[in-house]
C-alpha cells in the first residue's frame, strides 16, 4: 500500500492526499486545555489499518501571540 506522508500538514490538505491515492480516511481529533480561535489542526499520528483504510490524529496548534 502506498500512503503519501502527511504529517505535520493540515487536516483538509492531509483528507485530500490520502484520498487522491484511493484510500478511505479516518480523522480523530485532539484539543489543547483551552483552545481559542486561532487554531489550526494539523496531523501529528498515522495508522494503516486495514488495506484501504488509514486513521489519522489531528492536534489543534494555537497560534502563539
């Protein structure tokens, strides 16, 4: 199975990639104590379940001020 590297990159973007290699994508999210609206979430772990199938975790990053 060939599964394009996507960490670290946003979530819609990392969904996109792994889509257009024919895999179906599952996204789990992370939040920080206390998230504000500047966040973005990025992928920080990828799994490979099943032969078509990658789980992906995404971490909110705060923007710092």
């Amino acid at each position: 199975m060939n599964i394009p590297d996507v960490l670290g990159m946003s979530v819609d973007a990392a969904v996109e990639s792994i889509r257009s290699h024919g895999l179906l994508v599952h996204v789990q999210y992370t939040r920080p104590p206390f998230p504000t609206s500047t966040e973005v979430a990025r992928i920080v772990r990828m799994d490979a379940v099943k032969i078509d199938t990658v789980f992906l975790t995404a971490a909110y990053q705060v923007a710092i001020k």
